[in-house]
C-alpha cells in the first residue's frame, strides 16, 4: 500500500466510500430499531452511496488527504444520519445504540474482509493459479478495506463531538457533567482530523494498524 497512482487512489475511494455507507446506513437502520424512522424517511436506510455523500467530506476532503497528507491515507466524513430522540423508546439506551452502530459496522466489515482474504489467498479452495498478478486489485482492495475500517471504528469512538465515541460517553455520564461535556464545540472533531492529516499526526494510528493487520493476514 505504499504506492500511490491513480489505481491504487481508485481503490482507496471505492473502499473508502463502501465503508463510509456501511457506517451511515448502520447509524440509520439502529435509529429505526430503536424507535425513530427519521432515516428512513429520508432514505437513509440503505446501501446506496449517493444516499450518503457529503461533497467536501466524502469527495473533496478525502482526495485532498490521500494526495497531501503524510503515508497517502484517505481521510473523510459522510453526510451525518440525523435522528429525533424524543421518538426513542429509550432515550440513553437508544443513543448509544446508535452511536455504537457505526463503529461495529466497520468492525463487521474488518471480520468480512479478514474472511475473504483467508478464504482467497490462505486455503485451496480457490487455485492459486487464479490468483496471479490479475488479482493484485483485489489484494490491495481487502488490505485497505481492513486497515481503513479500523482505523474508521477507533477515531470514530474518541469521545469529541461530532463523533460516535461523544454520544456514547455524553449518555453515560451523570446530568450535571453530561452539562459540561456538551459544551465542547461541535467542529472539534473536524478540527482534530484536518490537524492530524496536515500534521502526519495519523502515522501515530495508521503505524499500529499496519502492524495489527499484518500479524492478522499472516
């Protein structure tokens, strides 16, 4: 994954929005479990990107990461599934619920990619005189997939706003710090990303990952 042209870029994006639609359609789907249809309503409760794409964090933001930033890593956001918490059953319970839904899709995506690269490239079922230098894309494919989904599910439980680990954390706390907690702006998370992308900053949890990873597809 260390070079970097216009089809590994292609690669990345591709994964890249998959996983961002799996994320946003996981949030959508648990808000419905939970007692509030809002995203499905607004068509939110699906697999299709177009549904889920925001232009600057989901296209414009990400190439800009990818061609910019320090280890060429494709960074970004989605359009964010919005839902009514008074329609909850369980206001607390159904937040977490939520919130959490994003981050496990992605971890779901890791244990579905792991499988796949097993299942391919570690077993006989598949001759490995069909995976020549044609199935170098999909090699490429599943390694991003799996690195990105996780770096997805941890940055996306740091508990600042607007990101998943915030909810979770502000449901959990006593009312009088729940208080405090939510007056941290709501752009920090943005910030914290742009900073971390420009800085190189996203070496100190890529590096890991690669690490995680390689020991995972051994």
């Amino acid at each position: 994954m260390d070079g970097l042209n216009l089809g590994s870029i292609l690669i990345w994006f591709v994964v890249f929005l998959l996983s961002l639609t799996v994320h946003e359609c996981a949030h959508a789907w648990a808000a419905e479990r939970s007692g509030d249809p809002t995203g499905r309503y607004l068509g939110r409760v699906t697999l299709n990107p177009i549904a889920h794409i925001d232009l600057f964090g989901t296209i414009i933001f990400p190439l800009i990461a990818i061609t910019t930033s320090v280890g060429a890593w494709m960074f970004g956001w989605a359009k964010p599934v919005p839902f009514n918490p008074g329609n909850l059953r369980n206001r607390r319970r159904g937040e977490i619920v939520i919130a959490l839904a994003g981050p496990m899709s992605n971890v779901l995506l890791v244990m579905i990619f792991v499988f796949i690269y097993k299942v391919a490239f570690q077993t006989s079922l598949i001759p490995q005189s069909l995976l020549g230098e044609y199935f170098q894309p999909l090699t490429e494919f599943l390694e991003i997939g799996i690195s990105l989904n996780i770096i997805l599910a941890v940055f996306n439980m740091i508990p600042i706003p607007p990101l998943d680990g915030h909810h979770v954390l502000r449901n959990l706390l006593p009312d009088s710090l729940a208080e405090l907690y939510v007056q941290i702006p709501g752009w920090a998370g943005f910030v914290l990303l742009i900073v971390m992308v420009q800085l190189g900053l996203t070496r100190m949890l890529t590096m890991p990952v690669f690490n995680v990873v390689s020991w995972i597809l051994e």
